[in-house]
C-alpha cells in the first residue's frame, strides 16, 4: 500500500464511477452483516460474529464516505476521523468479547463457519474487485480500501479457524482468530486516524 499522507492532492471521491461503485459494495455488505451476524449466533463462532461486524463497519463506513464526498478537506478528514474512532471501538469490543469468550468456551460449529467464511470471502473480494481502481486517496477514500481488504483478509481468517475447530475440536482457533480481527481493527483504525489528522493540520496551515 502506498502512503497517503502527503501533500499532493488524493483522489477525494468526486466521480459518478466512484459513487455507483459504492453503492454497490454498501449493498453487498449490508446484506452480507445479515448473513453472517445470524450464522455466527447460530454456530456460536465468535470469529463470525467479528467479521459480521466488519461487514456492519464497511457499509457504515461507505455510506459516510458517500455523504461527504465533494466536501472540504476538513469535512472529509473529520468523516474519516470518526471512522478510525468507529473502527477503534468495533476492535476493543471484540478483543473484550473474545476475552470473554475464553471464560466460557463453547465448541463453534466449525461447518457453518466454513461455508459461511466462504460465501463471505467472495463477497469481499467482489467488493475489492469494484474497489480496486480507486484504492489510494485522501483519507476518507483510504478508509473505504482499508475496510475492504480487512474483509477478504477477515473471511480467510475464519476459514482457517474452521479448519482449526475441526481438527482440535475445540473452540480455540475461533477465539484466537478474533482477536487477531480485533487487532486488524485496531491498527486500520490508527492508519486512518493519523492520515485524517494529517490531513486536518495541512488543511488549518493552508488557511
């Protein structure tokens, strides 16, 4: 990934492509929460139920960049700002949960998980594919693609923990593959969060 951070103009957002493009990946996320929300209630997966978050964040997420896009500098990095904050409490209420959950562990149904992370996974990269053209940009750009690669890294993850399940019959790997979500949660939310400050002090010492 390249940085974005410096002072050259990023791509803000402001094209009739990028907006369709949006839509659709909000669509796709949206329904996908759903999903994914109620399988991991169902097979007691805490690492699904992380990702069904991540899901919930994106279309959040994509929405707001909608919202903002042909705004100021300073309203595009205070939008930005409030999603590194989003990202930043999505990561400790999973790390929290997690922890929880290693009180009280319960062995997830490790088939549901792998057929779930699956559907999941091609619904990320769907939205990476869209996505792609217009990775790199101003923060609130940036947060959009950030979001989208911590899904795809975010299902393979949960298929792994299937697999684990499966093989150790316990529910360990689920556990620790959520906290690792958490911590991808947890550093997105610094990258953006530092790019939108970035962004705010270049734009109050061009003014």
């Amino acid at each position: 990934m390249s940085g974005c951070c410096g002072e050259d103009a990023k791509f803000d957002g402001v094209s009739p492509d990028y907006k369709r493009r949006l839509w659709a990946v909000i669509a796709i996320n949206a329904a996908m929460f759903a999903v994914e929300m109620t399988a991991g209630h169902y097979a007691r997966s805490q690492a699904l139920q992380a990702d069904a978050l991540d899901f919930l964040g994106d279309a959040l997420t994509y929405g707001i960049s909608l919202a903002v896009i042909g705004a100021s500098l300073r309203v595009r990095s205070t939008a930005a700002l409030a999603k590194g904050l989003s990202l930043f409490v999505m990561g400790v209420w999973v790390l929290g949960s997690t922890l929880y959950r290693v009180v009280y562990v319960g062995v997830p149904e490790a088939g549901v998980m792998g057929a779930i992370g699956a559907l999941a996974l091609a619904a990320n990269l769907a939205s990476v594919l869209i996505l792609m053209r217009y990775k790199d940009g101003d923060a609130n750009v940036r947060s959009v693609w950030l979001c989208s690669r911590n899904d795809a890294i975010g299902n393979v993850a949960v298929m792994i923990a299937a697999l684990g399940v499966w093989g150790t019959a316990t529910g360990w790997p689920d556990l620790i593959v959520a906290a690792i979500m958490a911590s991808l949660f947890l550093s997105s939310s610094w990258q953006i969060i530092r790019q939108a400050l970035a962004e705010r002090r270049h734009d109050t010492a061009r003014a």
